[in-house]
C-alpha cells in the first residue's frame, strides 16, 4: 500500500509539474493590465511634481495628465474585460489541463488492472534466488547455481550441473571451464570428457581442436563403445585430411550400432563426405512382422534361419554388399552360432581384402561381437 501511495504522488506531482501552466492561461492579460495602471498612476504623480517645481509648463503638464489618462482608461477596460469574460483560447487551455490532469491517470490506471497483475506480491531478486526457479527462467537457475559454486567452489556436481546449461544457452567458454573443473573435483567419465570435446568444439566454429580431440580421445578410454566420442573422433581425423582414417571410424560406429540409432543419418552423411556411403539395412516388412506375431517361438526361429539363409545365399552370389556382410555375422551370434559368425568375417574379409575401409568396419564389428580380430 505504501508502494502505491508513493507511486501516486510521484505521478501527480510530474503531471501537475507539466500541466500547472495550462491551469489559467487568460489570467495574463489582467494581471499585466493591472501592473501597467500602477505605472500610470505614478506618471502622474511624477507629472504634477514636475508642474509644481517648474520643470514643465501648465500646457504640457495638461497635456501629459490626459495623454497618461487615456492609457488608464484603456488598462483599466482591459482588466475588467479580462476578469469577466475568458478568451475562447484560454478556456480551452484550461478544459485540456483538467483532463489531462483527471483521465491520464485515469486510463493508466484501467490499463494496468486490465493487463497488469496489481495482485502480485512483490518478488525481490534475493527471494527468487532462494526459491525454487520456475523452469523456463534459466537465468535464475544460472545465477542460483553460480551463487552455490562461489560459495562452495569445490562441489562438482555443481559444475556438472551448469556446464550443460551453459552449453544450451551458447556460453560455450563457461561450459568447458565449467566441465575443465567437473572432471577435476569428480575425475573422467565419458558424458564428462564427451561434454568438454563438445564445448571446445563449439568454441572453435565446429573445429575438433587438439584440446577437444583429447577430451573425445579420453571419452572413448572411459567408454570404448560411446557413439559420440567415436564420431567426433572421425570427424577430427577427417578434418586432419584424414579421409581414410575418418572411414575407418565411422565405419566401425555404423557395424556396431543398430539400424534405427538416432545417429545413423548423421553417419550416412559422414561417410558419404569421405566416400564410403552407408546403405540403409532392410529389416522385415510390415506383413512379416504382423506373420511373427502369430507364430510359436519354433516357426520363429525357422522364419529367422530362413531370412538369414537368404541372405547367406545372396551374399554368395554377389559379395560386395559390405553392409550384409555385417549383418550376417550380428545374425549369425543372434543365433548362437559364433563359428558360423566368424566363418562369415573370414569369407567378408576376402572379398574386401583390398578394402581398408571395410576391412576396418569387420574387424571392429568381429572384436564387439568376440570373435577375434
């Protein structure tokens, strides 16, 4: 309430401020009118002090008490004119000043209770920063976490906790100093390591730097299989003029993920860049999953060994197709049939033996799937 009232008189003193002049505005006229008899009236007195001491003549003295007569005169109708009857012009002064005065706070005032929120209670910074911040506001959530890792620079969760926000919102700087000091309260971890490469990455305009391919390098030590580390990793070498090197990785990642990862359409343009396209893997058709559905686990498993045998047989006739050639050996350990699955990598490796890039993709398929090298 204090709040308002305050606000109230600041307004009402600006608007009074910059209206009082319009309050009255034909009172000028009278006023001077009345200020210019005054005047006369001493004119006269000086005029009959001057006939007295003989300065001026009884003729001039005539002459100058009429000439300063009729300036009475006409002051003197001026004043009662101007006190009886107001201009047009000043009236309108004054019909604008009032309204100004009552309908602009008026209409502030309506518009605020219809858009505003006069019911909220007051919200100071230092409040909000101990409450719980809404989730849209990152700011907040921003500034109460740093406000925490000042006052406690050696919770690391802490930063762990910033460093992605960071990220989210492009203060890509402060997410890797923030995941620098995450990785040295907390020690190494993939998504630590992977968060740091990406930062850094970020930072350099989608450079891999050597501090950043270091991270992913580290990241894929923690977690051999991480599919995000493996990537920037290819990309790192393929922005080393490593274009080979950069297929050999992607390659591997695509052998080992499934055919529905999240990742595979960003790898098929990868290693389209670096000449080694990646086809889709057909999987069953609509009618054959809806058939499996019916099915004993028995009739499951021969349509499965029936699908694999086609495939077996397709390869045989025509061995080029690197990508059935990985998927016969997933098949091949799906059916518990590791010797066939290694005899599958044996026969892939002969058809591609001049093929670093594929022969990179079995091998690293064959170690995931603990077959050798």
């Amino acid at each position: 309430m204090l709040l308002w009232t305050a606000i109230s008189l600041m307004t009402g003193a600006a608007i009074l401020a910059v209206l009082w002049p319009l309050r009255a505005g034909g009172g000028t006229a009278p006023a001077a009118s009345a200020a210019d008899l005054a005047v006369y009236r001493d004119q006269l007195s000086e005029i009959e002090r001057d006939r007295v001491s003989g300065l001026i003549g009884a003729s001039e003295g005539e002459a100058a008490r009429a000439e300063v007569g009729r300036r009475i005169l006409r002051a003197s109708a001026e004043t009662a004119s101007g006190a009886a009857r107001p201009s047009g012009a000043d009236r309108r002064r004054q019909i604008v000043a009032v309204v100004a005065l009552v309908g602009l706070p008026v209409m502030a005032g309506g518009l605020y209770l219809k858009l505003g929120s006069p019911a909220l209670p007051p919200q100071p910074l230092a409040a909000r920063l101990e409450s719980r911040p809404d989730q849209s506001d990152v700011a907040i959530l921003v500034r109460k976490v740093e406000a925490h890792l000042e006052a406690n620079p050696e919770d690391g969760r802490g930063y762990e906790v910033l460093a992605p926000i960071y990220a989210r919102i492009g203060r890509t700087a402060d997410a890797a100093r923030a995941w620098t000091s995450a990785i040295r309260l907390l020690g190494p971890s993939a998504v630590r390591e992977n968060g740091l490469g990406e930062a850094l990455t970020a930072e350099a305009g989608g450079v891999v730097t050597v501090e950043a391919k270091a991270a992913f390098e580290a990241a894929a030590v923690a977690d051999p299989r991480d599919p995000k580390a493996r990537y920037f990793l290819g990309l790192a070498a393929e922005q080393d003029g490593r274009p080979a090197d950069a297929a050999q990785i992607w390659g591997a990642l695509a052998a080992s993920s499934p055919p529905d990862a999240p990742w595979m359409g960003l790898l098929r343009a990868a290693l389209a860049r670096v000449g080694a396209p990646v086809a889709a893997a057909p999987g069953p058709s609509a009618a054959d999953v809806a058939a499996a559905q019916d099915m004993t686990p028995a009739e499951r498993d021969q349509m499965v060994r029936g699908m694999v045998a086609r495939l077996e047989a397709r390869l045989a006739q025509d061995g080029s197709d690197i990508e059935g050639w990985l998927r016969l050996m997933r098949a091949r350990i799906v059916l518990g049939e590791a010797d066939k699955a290694k005899a599958a990598a044996s026969e892939a490796r002969a058809h591609f033996a001049t093929d670093g890039g594929a022969l990179g993709r079995i091998d690293a398929l064959a170690r995931e799937l603990g077959l050798g090298s």
